[in-house]
C-alpha cells in the first residue's frame, strides 16, 4: 500500500535519501551471510494505512547492506493540483526506492504501527538472483509503474517477483476463508469501523471487484501476504521446506482503537430519508414533497456524474462498470427542474410508473446482478421506486382534476 509521507516533518528529507540510494552503485554478488526478509507494516489509524504495507529488506553485514526497497513512493511534485487530479485519475506513477533500514522504519516508529519481517529460505543463488532483479527494478528507466490499489501495488510486486524467481519452487500456502471471499467484502471487513468510508468505497466500485479473491488476488494484502509466506513451502533438494526461516518483530506496535461509534450510519441516514419520503406523501405535502425530490435527485445526479467520471474519466480498473449508476444516474439533475413544471409532469406519468417499477424489480431481483448492493443503496433504491411512483399518482391526480373541470 502507498505510504504518504505528508504528516512527518522529515518527508522530503527521507525522499531525498531514497533517491540518492537509489542510484547508488552496489556489489554484484552478495556474502553468504546475507538475509533476505519481507517486512510487512500493521495498520495504522488513517484510513489510508488500513491495509498495512509491504516492502524487501536485504541484510548484508560483510558488505555493509543493510536496505529496503519499496514499492509504495509516489512524487508529490510542485503543483497540488496536478497531483490530486493525477491522483483521482489513476494515472499517478508510483515507484520503488531503495531506502535505507532506519529511514524506512522512521514512520512506523512515529506512529506506533508494528512491523514484522520474515526471513524467506533463499539459497545464495536465489538471493543474489532477486537482487540483482531488485538492483535492476531501482533504475531510472524501470522504477515507475502504473499503480494500482488491487492489481498492482507493494505487496503485489513483492509475490511476482517471488514467482518470477522461484517459479515452480514456491509451493504457496492458502487461506480458504479468505480466497473464497470478493474484493469488496474484504474491503467492507477492513472498513467495519469507517461505516461511511465504506459506503463510499461500495458506491464508487464497480462489479469487478466482486468476484473471489483466489490464490493470486488475495496478495493484494500486505497482512494476507503475510500470513500466506508464514506457511507456504519451497522445494528443495532435501525436500519440501518452510519458506520462512524465522519471524521477529522489528517495531513495537500499539493496539489501534477500533471503537468507532457512529450513530447516523448510512443505514440509519438512508433509513430517515425513506421514512421522511413516506410522511410527506401520507399527509400529502405535494409542494414539500416536490422541494424534497428536488433535493434527492440533485444528490443523486451529482453521484451518478462522479460515478460517470470514476467510470469513463479515470484509469482505475475497479471503477468500471458501477452498476450503481442504475439508479445514481445523471439524468435525475433534470428532474431537479422539470419537477416543477405541471404539464411536462402529466406527459411523464407513465413513465414515472415504468421507472417506479424497474426499481422495485431491482430491489426484488437485485441478488441476479453480477455486483452487489449494500443495505444502504437498497434503502435508496425502495425510496426512488415510492418517489416516483408518488410522482406518477401526483402527476395523474392533476390530469383527472383538468378532465372533471373540463367536463363541468
């Protein structure tokens, strides 16, 4: 996961070191004594960090080595504004530094997140062969990658070079409870406790992140990769052996406070809104209810244009294809206006019904689509089908009242 360096006095300082690291020339062969460890970052209190993070530490105390490399650094670069669009576009580089082991420890030890490194079952063969690949990945010209928070990212980096290495050597352990689950359910478990962070998440996500994680997609976890190395196997010729030699902990860690109550969740949120919907139209407030729609289909239309952007707009791979924009759809922004316009409204009667219809179908059958729906946009979802359905009988009731006029 990428590390944002922005809370810490010492950002640009540790920047600069990894850099200079970087383009340091090293030894082409490493001492029989070197060790190769994956280090693996706890969690922190952001919400950014709540996937920990991953990086390779070679120890080499004949030839004085002792560095990181790290997949999670991104440039921040001068103009800000720049960098959030880049950001929000998916079309930041990121890219690995060669850091040394104190530099790269600095930020866990300020904030307390535990860091535990394994030491992986290398020859000196395989060692030397994934350093020089690592050496190779520091170079200017290899560095940067396209980051990507599910496909490509620190710890997904650290498993394919792994494979790449050991190929058919690595006999990968598996975590059952845990690869038959999809990508937005882990991510709504990592969330639990951020119940409007993952609210969001669940509406700019797409359905292809509701698909099981499997074998290989479960590595987009620092902590799942972890846990995996801990029990998987290497084929050696004394047999199958241990990958991990040895775990230790390098960085003390506190316990986080994962007691976040939060009243006015979502559900409660989307709850209101749907009984508020429901009082105005028992006691038949049509001009409230009419202010009322107007405000939800402002919301909703300004979701579904972001929805829109997240889809067509950015590079991200898991916010194509949002089926939520079924019903956070830009074309509701029209009905901010032409739900005050009485004539316009009577020709839409009917079409009021047939959209009140699709939701209810949608509610109803909602369990058939290839993406899942939490219990919140359900609640939005039952609330836009008795909105419009109201519409239509308000819409209807005008154009019974013109005809008995008429009549009369």
């Amino acid at each position: 996961m990428p590390i944002n360096f922005s809370i810490y006095s010492m950002k640009n300082f540790i920047l600069i070191i990894g850099f200079l690291f970087s383009s340091i020339a090293v030894q082409s062969q490493l001492s029989d004594q070197s060790k190769v460890y994956l280090l693996t970052c706890d969690v922190g209190d952001e919400i950014y960090e709540q996937f920990g993070h991953s990086a390779i530490r070679i120890l080499d105390p004949i030839n004085g080595i002792d560095q990181c490399y790290n997949w999670g650094m991104f440039e921040f670069g001068e103009d800000e504004f720049e960098f959030n669009m880049k950001f929000a576009k998916g079309s930041l580089d990121y890219f690995m530094a060669v850091e040394p082991l104190e530099y790269f420890l600095y930020p866990y030890q300020v904030t307390k997140r535990e860091v535990i490194q394994q030491e992986l079952n290398l020859t000196l063969e395989l060692k030397n062969k994934l350093w020089n690949l690592l050496i190779e990945n520091a170079k200017p010209e290899n560095k940067y990658y396209r980051y990507d928070f599910f496909f490509d990212n620190c710890a997904t980096r650290i498993s394919d070079f792994l494979k790449l290495l050991l190929e058919d050597k690595l006999v990968l352990a598996d975590l059952p409870e845990v690869t038959k689950q999809t990508y937005r359910a882990d991510i709504n478990h990592s969330f639990e406790n951020f119940p409007w962070t993952s609210f969001g998440i669940d509406l700019v996500l797409g359905y292809k992140i509701d698909v099981k994680m499997g074998d290989k997609g479960v590595m987009f976890s620092p902590l799942y990769m972890a846990q995996i190395f801990e029990f998987s196997q290497i084929k050696t010729d004394a047999g199958l052996q241990n990958l991990v030699l040895t775990s230790e902990v390098i960085v003390s860690g506190i316990k986080r406070d994962e007691s976040h109550d939060v009243v006015f969740t979502p559900l409660v949120v989307t709850i209101v809104i749907l009984v508020i919907t429901i009082l105005l139209s028992f006691f038949k407030l049509n001009v409230v209810f009419k202010v009322w729609s107007s405000l939800l289909f402002l919301f909703l239309g300004i979701l579904g244009c972001l929805l829109l952007f997240m889809w067509f707009g950015t590079e991200h791979i898991a916010t194509k294809g949002n089926l939520n924009l079924i019903w956070a759809n830009p074309l509701l922004l029209l009905l901010v206006v032409l739900n005050w316009f009485q004539k316009i409204n009577e020709k839409l009667s009917k079409t009021y019904l047939v959209i009140a219809f699709v939701f209810f179908g949608l509610i109803l059958f909602f369990m058939m689509l290839p993406q899942s729906f939490p219990a919140a946009s359900r609640v939005l979802i039952i609330n836009l089908a008795l909105q419009f359905y109201i519409l239509h009988k308000m819409s209807k009731t005008s154009v019974n009242n013109q005809d008995k006029s008429i009549i009369a």
